[in-house]
C-alpha cells in the first residue's frame, strides 16, 4: 500500500460526498469519488483503491451489486457500506456481499476515520499472524463474530447484530483474541488492566468474563474456559 491511502467514494449525493471528500483529504488521505455505481466500478478497475467506502442506495449500479462483483476478483480490498438502511436483513445482505464494516447514516466523520484507519491492514482471523507486532492488530474474526477493538464492538455476523462492549470486555476479549486456545493468566489479565491483582479485583475479572460468555453466545463453537488457578482460554473451532 502507498504512504498516502486511497480511498474510493461512491456516494450519489454530492453535498455530502464533498463534505466526506473534504474531511479527509484534510487527514492526510487521498478520496476519488464517484457519483454512482457504474462509474464507481470504472474508477475502482484503473485506481485500484486502498478502501472502498460505497453508499449503498446508488443509481445505475446499488452499492451490494457494485460490492458483489468486485469480490468476484478481489477479497482482500475493504470495503464500508454507508447507508441509512438499518434493518437486520440489509446488515446481513451486506456482509454477505463482501462488505467489512457498516456504518449508519447520519455518522461522525471521526467515526468513519477511525474505521478506516481499524481496518487497513487490521482484518485477520485469530489464526494468522499479521506482518505487524501482533499487539498492534485489532480486529479479529472469531467464529460467527467480527471483532473491532478500536471501536469495542462485537457483530455477529449471520444476523447483523452488533454488541457495543464495555472498556474492559473490550480490553479482555481484545487479549483473548490475540492468543486463541492458549492460557492468558488472570494475573496479567489484572495487572495490565486493573493495576494489580487481588481478590476482589480477580472477582471483578470473572464478573466481566462471564459477561463475554453471553456475548459469544449465539456461536455454539466458541467458549471461555476458565483454567482453574492460571487464567482463561478462548476456544475456537479453527
């Protein structure tokens, strides 16, 4: 990827595709736009953008079918969905078309950086080791769940539903995840996020992996072991 990220817009309402333009090539990033989805897939076959951020309701081309047959021939670009579409239905049909974030209108622009920024070289399953420091990775896929750390957010991918996490489960899950089937003591766990480890802080970290226990709930594959007077696991089927 170049130093500067390019980045693809495919929004049909100019006004708001102006403002989105403006505000990040005021980070540093470099934003083509396209005004709708035929045009948005002309521009991303000679560009070859870093991220494609793509509304969803376009004219000519929708934002799932632009999507779908990019995936025919890419995997690896990410992709966003704007949109003020919200139903379960349309998140689901959106993940399954290829997308890797989803982000509801009206947004904060610093939200939509953040994403972009968590998702640039940051999408790895638990099992991959990343060309990065692997402390440094931040989203994971677990199972049926997408995993965002910078946003402490869970989604459980077949229905769309997305599980805004605390600080801490956030911080938990996040060390879980960058260990997968292997013992994470509870006294690193502790130290690292309560500052040390006594007893009544070890019953606070079980009250908040208990918590994340019913989070992963609605994938039967995965679980948090507790390995009695060491720490805790996350099992996965992978």
């Amino acid at each position: 990827m170049s130093e500067t990220i390019n980045i693809l817009l495919a929004e049909d309402e100019r006004t708001l595709a102006m403002i989105i333009k403006d505000t990040l090539d005021g980070q540093g990033f470099h934003v083509t736009v396209a005004g709708d989805g035929e045009e948005a897939l002309q521009l991303y076959a000679t560009q070859r953008p870093d991220v494609l951020v793509a509304d969803v309701m376009m004219p000519k081309l929708d934002g799932y079918e632009l999507v779908r047959r990019i995936r025919k021939t890419d995997q690896q670009t990410p992709v966003i969905f704007l949109t003020a579409r919200s139903a379960v239905n349309d998140v689901v049909h959106g993940f399954e078309m290829g997308a890797n974030d989803y982000l509801k209108k009206p947004f904060g622009m610093q939200e939509l950086i953040v994403r972009i920024k968590a998702l640039l070289g940051r999408a790895w399953t638990v099992t991959q080791q990343p060309p990065e420091t692997l402390a440094e990775v931040t989203r994971f896929t677990i199972g049926q769940y997408l995993f965002d750390a910078v946003v402490q957010r869970l989604t459980h991918v077949p229905t769309g539903t997305r599980t805004e996490l605390s600080y801490r489960e956030s911080e938990i899950l996040h060390r879980l995840c960058l260990h997968p089937n292997e013992v994470v003591t509870s006294q690193s766990l502790l130290l690292e996020l309560w500052g040390d480890d006594s007893f009544f802080n070890n019953k606070s970290l079980h009250v908040f992996i208990t918590k994340l226990r019913h989070r992963i709930a609605q994938d039967p594959s995965l679980r948090i072991v507790n390995v009695r007077g060491i720490g805790y696991k996350l099992i996965t089927a992978d």
